[in-house]
C-alpha cells in the first residue's frame, strides 16, 4: 500500500463517517473508498488536493512528502500564489493515477523521502 493511500484512509478512519462525506465532498463515486482498499483503484491520486483540503492536512503530508500534517501559512513574501500551483494542479487533474502516483514517487525520491 502506497503511502498516499495509508494516509487517506487514516484520516478516513479517525474521522467516523467520514468516507461517505469525502466522497460526496470530493465528487467520485461512493464506493470509491471501498475500491482504493481493496486495491481497485487508485483514484485518491486523482483527488488528493481535495482529499487534503477536506481533511485540512497539507498536499505534502497526504503525498509522503513530509511527515508535517500542517498547511503552511504564506509568509508576507509569499503573499501571493505561486503561478506554478495552478499549472501543476492541472497537470495531475490531466494524468491517469498511475501516472499520478509515479509523479508523487519521483517528487518523494527527489526530496529525500523514501
């Protein structure tokens, strides 16, 4: 099991409830909690900046990319939004969830995370 994975369902399960919420708050289909457990889809990847939204954990925490659950606040030099987010985010709406989870993995090797 990915990290991604084992940290969506954590939040799931510390959460009672709440996969039938992030479904319906996220937009896919219901049983899709059911399906990334059982190893039937992986289209958390897909969704992992609204899972990380709706849980309020940050990006990089749900990714593996950091064990910090916490969104950092902009300091006032970052004030404004990076201009590389939006591209980024379009980027993986666009990929299949494999493709998703390569990235992630390559981003986590890249930074030392393994």
């Amino acid at each position: 099991m990915d990290v991604m994975l084992q940290r969506v369902l954590e939040l799931v399960g510390e959460h009672h409830g709440s996969g039938q919420d992030l479904v319906r708050a996220i937009g896919c289909r219901k049983n899709a909690v059911t399906d990334w457990r059982a190893g039937r889809s992986k289209s958390y990847t897909k969704y992992a900046p609204q899972i990380a939204d709706y849980f309020g954990v940050s990006l990089d925490w749900l990714s593996g990319l950091t064990d910090d659950k916490q969104i950092k606040k902009a300091s006032s030099e970052d004030e404004a939004e990076d201009p590389m987010i939006p591209a980024i985010v379009e980027l993986l709406r666009s990929m299949s969830p494999d493709e998703v989870s390569s990235w992630f993995e390559v981003m986590r090797k890249s930074r030392g995370k393994k």
